[in-house]
C-alpha cells in the first residue's frame, strides 16, 4: 500500500502520547487524539483492515524518530474506544484484526444509496465490484471499499429495507429498491 | 664439738638436701665421740646428724651451719688401715652464740672429723667445698625480712558469715573500681561532646554572618558536618511517666530540628531520612524508628509546623504543615516547563531531594493533571501535560 503523507499532529512527536495516561482526565484527551489520528490515517491511507499484531510496521503506531510505540494492548483498548461509536470493529474474538470504519456503516450506507438514487439505479442490480472500482465511482469517496466493509454497509440498508444482497459463489451483486 | 647444736631436722627456708650418708661417727678433734653409727646429712645451710632413723622421724639431731667451715680436707688413710673408713676434717672458725643447746658447751679443739664408717659414696667434699662457697645462708635474710609483711594478710582468718560477706564486699568494690576505670573515657567523651555543640554552634553563627565570603561549596560542606551535632538535650523515655507526654515532646523536638532543614529541602523529607537526621544529631540516646513514627503522627494533631503525609504509593514523608498537594504539583508542573522534560532522578538532583520524594512529587503532579508520563525502556519520565494545556 502506498504510503500517503499525513500530516502528524503534534501529539504524533510527544512521547507521553505513545505511554497511556493514568490521569482519567488526561488519558481520555490522549485516547481521543489517538482515535481521530487513527481515523485520519486509515482513511488517507484507504486502510481499512489493521492488525494489531502487525501494528509496529505501521508508523501510525511507531515513531521511529522519537523511538516510541504505542503497546499492542493499548492498541487494542483505543480501537475498542472506536468500535463504540462505530468506527471500528473487531473481526475476531482475540482482537487480533480490525475493521477501521473512518465512515460510520451507516454513513457508508447512506452515501452508496445517495449515489445509487443519483444515477437511478433503484430496482437494478450491481455488481460489488462495480459498486468498489466501478467508473463511475471513481470520484466517490467509497471508491475502493474493501469487499467486506462494503458488504456490511450493505447489510445496513437491507436492513432498511432498501436492497437485497445476492451472494452467490461466483456472482456478488446487489439489487436496490 | 661446741660447734654443733641440738635441732629438729625440718628444713628452713630455701633449705634443701643435697645429700645423705649413713653409719657416720663424729670426732671432737681426734677424739671419738659417742655420736657413732649414725645418719649424715648435707644442705645447702648445714651438715645434721642425727641417730639411725631420727631424722625421718622428725626427732632431735645434731646441726652444724656450715658458716663455720673455714676449710675442708680428707684425712689420707694410714698405711696400716684395712679398714674401708674414711675420715673428713672440717676446720671450724670460732662459735658465735653460746646459748643454745649443745652437746658439748666448750672444746679445744677447732676442727671436727666426719668419719665415715663405710665409705661415701658420693663426693661429700666437692659437695661441701661448692656449698661453702655458694654462701646459701647469706642469700636467706633478705626474703625473711620480707616475710612478715607478705605474709601478714594472708593469715587472716576468715570464719563464718562475717568473713564470708566481707570477702564478697571486697570482691564488689575491686569489681566497681574496674567498672568505672574503663567508663572513664566515655564520661569524658560526653563532657567533650557538650564543648562540641557549642563549638559547632559559635560557626554556624560565623558562617551566617560572613555568608559571602566563603564559597557556596564550603558552606554546604560546613552545614553537612554542622548537621551531625545539634541536639544536645535530647529527649528521652526515661524523663517522662507516659509515653504520650514523651511522644509529644519528642514531636516538638523533631520540629524545632527539622524545620529549617525540610524548608531548604522543598518542604519535604522522607522518613527515612528524618530518622537518620534526628539520630545524627542526638549521637547518643538514638530512637527508634518506631518512636519517631509515633512522635510524627501527633504533629498534625499538635498544630506544629510539620506533619506526617503518606502518599498513595505508601511512601511516608514529614511535610510542611503548610504544603498541600496543589501547591506541589503547581511548582513541579512550573519545573517541568522549565526543562521540558524530568525523570524522578533529575528531579531529586535538580532539587537536592531524595529519589523517592522526587518520584512522589512527580506523581502528585500528574495525579492533578499537571504533568503527563512517557514510559518507555528509557525509563518513566515526566512532561508538561500538553493533552489538557492545548
């Protein structure tokens, strides 16, 4: 993956910033900064899978110029911090892997029927990919959506009641209302 | 024979036999005498003779001093003699009392002979000969002269209860009399001491008057000796009935001491190190950590200026009454913007405090949100909490 320049806050080169915080009203200023510097990062870098035993070889998680790295357990308690509000979840039961969600499912979900109500494309059928890498989505902020996050926003607007998710093995299309 | 006299055989002092011959007659001159057949023996003072047996029954014999002698010689046998006998003449000098008992008051002769039945079997000559001028007798005054004395209070007699309970009152004070020679030198170590304080206090006085001229080193140094004499009334357990009243009065003790030092430390000083102070000073009469726990946790109730605080660590500090834990971590926090960044061992160099206090101090500041932590395989600094400052 192409390594896109973010602009670090100044936290990024603090190195308490990479120590959590004992004091209850410091830690929860530290872990919001993490949170939106992690929002940032991965939606700059269209990095929607992290893995946190994998965390190190991100710079996100590792300041090489300062020598600091956010604890893999801290790692874990911040994403957990995110997935409340619903811009992360975890994909396995130890923790290990994550879905970085810088848009909410919800708002995913919302922007893909914006697009689709756009171009009328209510009661046809799409295929995933064309939703992802389609054309006509390249100006569109959910261009290159992983498949699987796609897939759960999705799920949200069929849950609305708003289309129908054919997944068979070879052919992964949508149907819209 | 008006030489000899009538004795007991026991030996004198410093007496004692060289050698003994049996069946000796004794000749007046070159008369034979009636004493015949019987024991010779010879000492170092004398020759004695006695009857067979008489000697080693401790019975009467004759004696002789060999002071005497003037001169010894065998008498050679005559030609005609078969007979084994052989004869020694002693040559004698005049008698020098004539009171005692003899067995003859007057002779005209001066010389005796030993005759010896049967012969000698040892050189009774050469023995008398050495012994004549060996001079025992003449060595013999002089430890009896002494004698009297030496022997005077051994003689006492002791009987009973009395003897017994004056025996042991001796022993006691013999006993004290050691006692109190070897605490001679700690009664005046304790005098020297007393001079001490008042020499340590006249300079401390000097160095306060005169604090420029000396460098700041030198003063520090001085303040460092100073501080190991200060207290020279201490307080102490036995002086008081209760051990509240001790506790209290030590307590104020502590303050009067310790104030100015915690003042110049930053307001703080460990346990630890208030016990060592306040031993250093007293020298003698130490406390225990214990009483000086107690003594602490009523200063507070005291109204004193310094009081007892545990932090949440458990570390146990005498603070400034005055000193809350905002005002520590305010000027922590200051020292912090100051240099950017501290670990607890700059802090306690920066401030000349101990490792601990600095660790405590640090902490104080971020348990108020003033600092923040990084910690990391370097060690656990400390920075300015820029998470809530921005």
């Amino acid at each position: 993956m192409s390594e896109t320049e973010v602009e670090w806050p100044w936290q990024y080169a603090f190195p308490p910033f990479f120590t959590l915080q004992p004091h209850p009203e410091t830690r929860s200023k530290q872990v919001s900064a993490w949170k939106s510097l992690i929002l940032e990062y991965c939606q700059k870098n269209k990095l929607f899978i992290i893995d946190v035993r994998e965390a190190h070889q991100l710079p996100l998680f590792h300041n090489s110029a300062i020598n600091r790295k956010l604890d893999p357990t801290v790692v874990v308690s911040i994403l957990s911090e995110l997935s409340k509000s619903g811009n992360a979840g975890a994909l396995d039961k130890a923790k290990h892997r994550w879905e970085i969600y810088w848009h909410t499912l919800e708002e995913w979900a919302a922007m893909i029927y914006d697009h689709v109500c756009d171009n009328g494309m209510q009661n046809s059928v799409l295929t995933l990919f064309e939703l992802s890498q389609g054309e006509d989505v390249q100006d569109k902020e959910f261009a290159g959506i992983h498949t699987d996050v796609l897939i759960k926003a999705l799920r949200v607007l069929e849950g609305e009641r708003k289309c129908e998710l054919i997944l068979s093995d070879e052919e992964q299309g949508v149907k819209f209302f | 024979m008006n030489r000899w006299k009538y004795t007991t055989p026991l030996l004198l002092d410093n007496e004692s036999t060289l050698t003994s011959e049996k069946n000796v007659r004794l000749y007046d001159g070159d008369q034979k005498t009636s004493f015949e057949g019987g024991e010779l023996i010879i000492t170092t003072h004398r020759i004695l003779w006695g009857r067979p047996g008489a000697i080693s029954k401790g019975q009467t014999c004759l004696a002789l001093n060999l002071a005497l002698i003037v001169y010894i010689e065998e008498e050679s046998p005559s030609a005609f003699s078969f007979s084994r006998s052989r004869k020694v003449v002693l040559h004698l000098s005049e008698p020098t009392d004539y009171e005692q008992d003899r067995p003859q008051q007057t002779s005209i002769y001066n010389f005796i002979k030993l005759s010896f039945r049967e012969g000698f079997n040892s050189n009774v000559t050469g023995i008398l000969n050495d012994c004549i001028q060996r001079k025992h007798w003449e060595i013999f005054p002089q430890p009896t002269a002494a004698e009297p004395q030496k022997h005077a209070p051994q003689i006492k007699l002791r009987t009973g209860i009395v003897g017994i309970e004056r025996s042991l009152q001796e022993k006691q004070k013999a006993a004290d009399e050691s006692i109190s020679v070897a605490f001679q030198d700690l009664s005046k170590l304790m005098i020297m001491a007393k001079d001490m304080v008042q020499i340590s206090r006249t300079i401390s006085t000097k160095i306060k008057e005169r604090q420029g001229d000396i460098t700041e080193d030198e003063t520090v140094r001085f303040k460092s000796y100073l501080l190991s004499l200060g207290i020279d009334d201490p307080v102490t357990r036995n002086s008081y009935k209760t051990d509240n009243q001790y506790y209290r009065s030590l307590a104020k003790q502590i303050c009067d001491f310790l104030q100015s030092h915690i003042e110049e430390m930053g307001g703080m000083m460990a346990l630890t190190d208030v016990f060592c102070r306040i031993n250093r000073a007293r020298g003698l009469e130490l406390l225990s950590p214990e009483d000086i726990l107690n003594a602490c946790q009523i200063m507070e109730s005291m109204e004193l200026p310094l009081k007892l605080f545990e932090f949440s660590s458990g570390v146990r500090v005498l603070q400034l009454s005055t000193l809350d834990s905002e005002s520590v971590a305010e000027a922590t926090a200051i020292l912090l913007d100051d240099k950017g960044s501290l670990s607890s061992e700059e802090l306690a160099q920066a401030l000349g405090i101990s490792f601990t206090i600095a660790k405590e101090r640090l902490l104080t500041a971020e348990k108020c949100g003033k600092s923040c932590r990084d910690d990391s395989i370097e060690g656990l600094r400390f920075y300015p909490n820029r998470f809530l400052a921005e």
